[in-house]
C-alpha cells in the first residue's frame, strides 16, 4: 500500500504551521498522490504530473509571506520548450545594455568586511521576527559605494520570464592571484524597491570550464586541481560565473540588476568558512566592450505574469530593499 499521513496529521498541519510562522487558518491541497489506495495507484496519479512545476511568487498567493504561489505554470520537459539565451552586455555607464558597448572598465575594491556576512541575525525558529515567520526581519544591506559593481538594465518594455540558470561571462584583472566573486542578481521595481532574486559564485582559479557538461546556459567549472591556475599578472582572464537557479518573473517597468562583489551579505544564515584573499581587501577590475565583452545570460521563456507585482516584502527567502544606487555602476 501506499505511505499515509498518520491518523490526525492533516489536522494537525494548520497547528504546526502556525507555530512556525505564528499564521493561522491555513489548510493543507488534497494529495492525490498520498490519498490513493495502492502504490500501482500513487505511481499512476505521479506519472500523470506533469515533469516540470514552477511556483512563482511563492508568498505572495494568499497574505504576504503565506508560502503560497500567487501562480504556477507546469511543463512537460526540461529545458522549458523555447527557452532562449538572452544576453546583456555589462557596460562602463553601469547598464546592462542590448549591444556590445565600446571597450571600457569598472573597478571596486573587493572586501568581505563591507557587508554583514549574513542578512538574518535573529531567531532561527518561530519566535518574534524569526526566519521561520511570514515576513522575517531581513538585514539585507546594500553593498557600500566602491566595494562592488553594479550595472542596470532599462526598464523592461515586457514581462521577462527566466526559468533555469545561466551565467555571468567576466574579464577580470585582480591584484592578487586569486580572488573569490559572488555575483548577485536583483529586480529593481518601479515602486522604487528592490527584490533579490539569485546568486552565484566562483573562485578564480576555478575558470576552466568542462567542455563536455556545459552548455550555453549552464556552465560547469572542473574544479579539477590540475586546472586550477593563479590569475595572470597584468592580463584580462576570462571568468564564467554560474548562477544557480531561478524561476522568476520581472515584471514590465522593472530593471534587472546584476552586482559583482566579494561574497557574502545575500544569504540568511550561512557564510564561507574561508575565502580568497584571506586577508585585507583587493582591487578587483571587470573590463567592457571590444575583444573583452563581459556580459550576463539568462535562460528566457515565452510567457509573462498573470498577476502583479507581488508586494513588498511578501516572498519567501527573497527580501526586499528600497533600491541605492552603487557609486561603481548603476
């Protein structure tokens, strides 16, 4: 027979969930799969999913914060079926802009001191203000002027749906051999807010992509010993930072914001134990343009949003900021 929830279960998840969250009056969908009566039966209902479910919005379906999706596509395989990779170009203004712009460069002074490892200090459990609550109080700082470059895209004249991974292409020169990045991306609202979406990072001596597992919108470093290599002294090196994934709509009107700084500060309660350079700051330089074009590839997807704008805060594991502008870009 097929596994069941214990004799009361059901009624007792509104209790737990509460207890969490410190929200009432939530009621756990129907199983099908859970509620048949043989495993031939719970595989058949399983298979007749559908392969692929995006949640989006995910706390903004019901009251802010509740963990339900303000909508849900699905779909039958993976890549999503017409996803392309669409590119923008980091340029010297501090946009993200369509075309390649002229050669050019931004500099930030690398330093894992700037921000708070972190962006959650308070009660990991249920108490007041905690992690596990509608809305956890966030301190989600925004990188100080000068420790990290930023670069801004136009109001989009459509909703953008990216669903999958993609990357971030860098030329970057350093003044140490090795120098750890994470890459952060954002939806810059039109209210004037600001909403983390994804991260990613890599380590510099890591670049060395495996030509037989990456794709354009999933690279795979080695992270073989025997590739790792310092960064050349006094040349560009080209960086492929993967992001992990996401499944996010910005909204028409919105910007999408791209920022380059040394790790840490987007995450709620887990840090790098070590990182490069060990010690003090460096001075960190991402070239533009001519035979160095950086650029950043999402995996887009035909479709845009049914709803609107989610409010602020509302998503689960995704606070939200007014925006700053950075000094080093947009």
């Amino acid at each position: 027979r097929a596994p069941r929830l214990p004799a009361g279960a059901r009624e007792l998840a509104p209790t737990l969930f509460k207890a969490f969250t410190g929200v009432e009056g939530v009621t756990l969908p129907d199983d099908p799969i859970q509620g048949a009566a043989t495993l031939a039966e719970a595989r058949a209902a399983f298979e007749r999913l559908p392969a692929v479910r995006i949640l989006f919005d995910n706390g903004a379906g019901a009251a802010p914060g509740i963990p339900a999706p303000a909508f849900e596509r699905s779909y039958a395989r993976w890549p999503i079926p017409g996803t392309r990779a669409r590119a923008w170009y980091l340029a010297g203004d501090g946009t993200l802009a369509d075309a390649r712009p002229g050669a050019g460069e931004t500099a930030f002074t690398w330093d894992r001191r700037a921000r708070p490892a972190t962006d959650f200090t308070g009660d990991t459990s249920s108490g007041p203000g905690g992690l596990w609550t509608a809305t956890p109080t966030y301190r989600w700082e925004p990188n100080p002027d000068g420790k990290a470059a930023s670069y801004l895209t136009g109001p989009l004249a459509r909703d953008t749906t990216v669903i999958g991974g993609g990357k971030l292409e860098a030329w970057v020169k350093a003044s140490v051999p090795d120098v750890d990045l994470q890459v952060t991306i954002t939806e810059v609202r039109p209210d004037g807010n600001e909403t983390f979406v994804q991260t990613g990072w890599l380590r510099s001596e890591h670049r060395v992509l495996d030509a037989r597992l990456s794709t354009p919108l999933e690279p795979w470093p080695t992270m073989s010993r025997a590739d790792a290599a310092p960064l050349p002294r006094g040349r560009w090196a080209k960086l492929t930072v993967p992001l992990y994934y996401q499944g996010h709509v910005y909204r028409a009107g919105s910007r999408l914001r791209v920022i380059v700084a040394a790790p840490g500060g987007d995450q709620p309660v887990w840090e790098f134990g070590e990182t490069r350079p060990r010690r003090g700051t460096a001075r960190v330089r991402i070239a533009h343009g001519g035979r160095t074009p950086s650029r950043l590839v999402l995996p887009v997807v035909p479709g845009g949003a049914p709803t609107a704008l989610p409010p602020c805060p509302s998503l689960r594991g995704q606070p939200c900021r007014p925006y700053v502008p950075s000094q080093s870009g947009a």
